[in-house]
C-alpha cells in the first residue's frame, strides 16, 4: 500500500523555491557588482582584458539561469493531482491485468450464435446427457482443394466396416467440378452421406488458413449441434476395421476420446498461448499429447461448457490460435529435455490440449486410446495411424 502526505509534498516545494530564489538572487548582485568595475574605462581598453571575455561567459551563463528560472513549473495543485493519478495507476494495475485476461478470448457473439452457443440458436439445448448418449455418433470428414480420391477411399473404408453410419463431408475448398461429383456420389442409394459447404465467409479471415486448423473445432462444433455425437476423421487415414465398440463406449464414459502421440502439450504449444486458457507450460511438462486428425466426442453439458466453448473462441481469436512469433516449419528440434518447446507450434492441436489438460487435471487416461481403427493399407501392408507422423494442413 502506497501513502504520502501533502503537507510533507507542500514543504518540500516551497523550500525548492525559496532555495531557486535566493540562488537568483546572488547571481544578480554578482552581475551588478561585476558590470560595475567596467565603469569609466573606454570599450577598446575593456576588450583587452580577460575580465571583458569572462563577463561574455558570464552573461550566457545568466541568461541560461534566468531563463530556467522564468519558466514556467507546474503548480503545487497540478503536482498534487498528478501524484494522486500515478498512485491511483499503480494500485490498480493488479486488477487491470485480471480484466485483460478475462478479456483474452472474447469474441463477437454472432459467431458463437453460428455454432449453436446461444440458448436461442442451439438445438443441442433440448438435449438432456442420457438421450445424447444413446446417439449414433455420425462420421465427419474435413476435405480440401483435390482430395476427392481421398474422400472416395474413405468412403469406401466406411462401405465395407461400418455400412450402417452416415458420412458428413464438410467441402473446405474442394472445388467445382470434384465437389458436384461428391455430392452425386452421395446422392446415390449405395452410399450413406451428405455433403455440406463450411461458409468461411461467416468468421474472421484467418479461419480462411488451413494452417491454423481453426475449421477442426467450427466443423466439429457445428456437427455437434445438428447431429449431437461425431466421429471426426482425416480422409488421408480411413477405417481399418468395424471393432470400434470399445472407444465408442469410453467417449460415453469421458465424452470425448483421442490418440495420443509421443510429445507433451508442453513441446507443442508456443508458450504465449498458455496465457489465454490462464495456465501455465511447467504443468503440461508430463502432460501427453493428443492429435486432433480423428476424435470422438459426445454433446454433453461438460463437453460443450468446458472443451467446445474455449476451443472455438480460440480458434476464432487469431492470437490465441496462432500468437506472434509462432511457426510450424516442419523442422522442429528435439531438445533435452523433450517436455521443452520444440519450437513447431501445433495451433488447433496445441489448444485442444492444454483445454484437456485443464477439464481432465492432467490426467489423460480418461480421453486417450490407443484403439487401431484408423490407417492406411499400401502394398497388402497396413500403416496404422499411431504410426504416420501428424500432418498440418
């Protein structure tokens, strides 16, 4: 606690003042004194002296004094109201830092109407926990600019293990020509599926990148609403097998289930983003990671309130999602010890984690699996995805 007392402030600035005029004072008797000992003598003989260039000196110095002197200084009022502001600024920078962080991830509320956050847009507020847990989760798939092939093989994974799911196809930018041919594909009675167009138009423009994979959590959220239970996968990896009964049931159980993969979140995750979930990189040290390529999650309460919500503000927040100074090249170094920042930020991936962190007190065992469902078959080889390195769009 900072306290002053004004008559102390008061004192000290009329002896400063009293001190200024008495200095003044002498200097003019000294120039009077001075100036009069020239008296008498001719200006030619005054200029042959040292005296007549010390007096030079001597008036330059003067009028530089009086000059300060008559400038004009601040009134004891001013200083007073002043001291008061600067102490008011200090105490209160405590509180200003709190509301700043409260403020990190605010975003306008249209787009959280978008996704189903306000209780007047969201049909997902009429669902209580034990009828979302009786859906069958429907499988959700991202697909960009010229992956129709891969959207294709998917499919076809989807035909021959699970025939009774139905497939959402999300069109990130797939394009005319293959993005009419999804859509007849789908229209057809072999196959269960639905193409849908993500309006990037709709949020701020750096959800336009695919490197920040702000689109995972507005696609999955979006799914969410409508459908209530979602598998979200990557086309580059499809189903391997109909077994998935097993981390069905633990999403039941946790509401969301993820793979998991060698790093922490601490190695991941550019260490300003920490601040906008309020945590810090020391508690993620051990905390392993997840990859956001395939997730199961369920619409519950806790999921909504306490994954979703942060992770799409985050992802609608350009400096959250990707702080200044972030990057992911591709060329990572691994540092001792391995729980430091890598130097490769993981964006969507990195946020996911540090909420799992946070909702699940570090403790992953509740979400994570390590089912083989997903992967990719080359040469009568099975490639399993715990094996392929995560990739980012």
């Amino acid at each position: 606690m900072l306290e002053y007392d004004n008559n102390s402030v008061k004192k000290s600035i009329e002896e400063n003042v009293e001190i200024k005029e008495r200095k003044f004072y002498f200097m003019w008797r000294e120039l009077l004194s001075f100036l009069h000992s020239f008296r008498g003598k001719p200006l030619r003989e005054q200029m042959k002296t040292k005296n007549f260039y010390a007096m030079i000196l001597f008036l330059l110095a003067a009028v530089t004094t009086l000059w300060i002197l008559i400038d004009p200084s601040p009134s004891l009022h001013t200083i007073v109201s002043e001291t008061h502001k600067q102490i008011s600024n200090i105490k209160n920078i405590p509180s200003n830092i709190r509301h700043t962080k409260k403020e990190l991830l605010d975003v306008d509320r249209k787009y959280l109407d978008y996704l189903g956050f306000s209780a007047y847009s969201t049909k997902a507020i009429n669902r209580t926990k034990s009828s979302v847990l009786k859906i069958d989760p429907v499988i959700v798939v991202p697909v960009f600019s010229s992956a129709f092939e891969q959207a294709k093989t998917f499919l076809a994974s989807v035909m021959k293990y699970l025939p009774d799911k139905h497939v959402v196809f999300y069109d990130l930018g797939l394009g005319g020509k293959d993005s009419v041919q999804l859509k007849k594909t789908c229209n057809t009675t072999k196959y269960s599926c639905e193409v849908k167009t993500f309006n990037f138009n709709k949020y701020p423009s750096h959800v336009h990148s695919h490197t920040f994979g702000s689109y995972v959590p507005l696609c999955i959220q979006d799914a969410l609403v409508e459908f209530g239970a979602v598998i979200w996968s990557n086309p580059r990896e499809y189903f391997l097998t109909k077994e998935i009964s097993t981390a069905v049931e633990q999403a039941k159980k946790s509401g969301i289930v993820a793979w998991t993969i060698k790093d922490t979140t601490s190695s991941i995750t550019y260490p300003k983003m920490f601040t906008y979930f309020e945590e810090k990189p020391e508690n993620y040290y051990f905390h392993r990671a997840i990859k956001t390529s395939h997730l199961i999650l369920y619409s519950t309460e806790n999921i909504q309130t306490n994954i979703m919500l942060p992770w799409v503000k985050c992802a609608l927040v350009e400096e959250c999602i990707s702080p200044t100074g972030s990057q992911n090249s591709g060329y990572c170094t691994e540092r001792r010890p391995r729980y430091l920042y890598s130097g490769c930020h993981y964006y969507e991936q990195s946020a996911l984690n540090v909420i799992l962190g946070k909702v699940f007190s570090f403790e992953s065992n509740p979400y994570a699996t390590a089912e083989t469902i997903f992967g990719v078959e080359k040469h009568n080889k099975t490639v399993t995805s715990a094996a392929i390195p995560e990739f980012k769009n």
